[in-house]
C-alpha cells in the first residue's frame, strides 16, 4: 500500500527556515510527479512546488527564490527547503504523488510563521 508521510512543519519567526520532509512507501519516484502543496484556513488547496519524475522542478510564484523541492531517489523522500518565510506562508502543507490516474495524499504538516 502506498503512504507519503509529512514531517518537519512547526513554529517558525518571520524570515526564519524549515524543512518539510515527505516520506513515501509504495510507490517509485522514477515514474511518479511529486508535489507539495499547502491550505490555509478559508483559502484553496494550491501548489506550491512539484518535482516531476524527470527530474524539473517548477514553483508557485510566491514561494520562487524562497523554496526549494528536492528528492532522494534510494531514501524514497522529498524535501521543501523554506526559507526568509513569511506569516503568508502559514498554512497545512500537504505531499502528493501523481502518475496517471493514481493520485495519493499525505496527511499534512502545519507550518506557522509568526513572531
């Protein structure tokens, strides 16, 4: 069975950094798109970063020159380096894996910014 599981969100001061961590089992990062992608209260589901299985990585223009997605391909794992974060960015952060029609979800991390 396929699980992505979120870790690294937190408490974190304006112009402060994190780093988000989606561990996934059952599934291959060589075929499979990941994404992050974050909620805030009252607000949309939105993408923030994918990486595709080729390798590009593309951005939301609000989190560009700020945030960098990552891979480890043997530790299955995908990262969202955060950084001079803003209360903006305050939201649920989500890890998500597309190939075709499978689409699969992790549980979310609460990320929030504020002094």
């Amino acid at each position: 069975q396929v699980q992505l599981v979120e870790s690294g969100g937190g408490l974190v001061q304006p112009g402060g950094s994190l780093t988000l961590s989606c561990a996934a089992s059952g599934i291959s990062f060589m075929i499979y798109d990941m994404g992050w992608y974050r909620q805030a209260p009252g607000k949309q589901r939105e993408l923030v970063a994918r990486i595709r299985s080729g390798g590009s990585t593309s951005y939301a223009d609000s989190v560009k020159g700020r945030f960098t997605i990552s891979r480890d391909i043997p530790k299955n794992t995908v990262y969202l380096q955060m950084n001079s974060l803003k209360p903006e960015d305050t939201a649920v952060y989500y890890c998500k894996g597309d190939y075709g029609v499978n689409t699969y979800w992790g549980q979310g991390t609460q990320v929030t910014v504020s002094s």
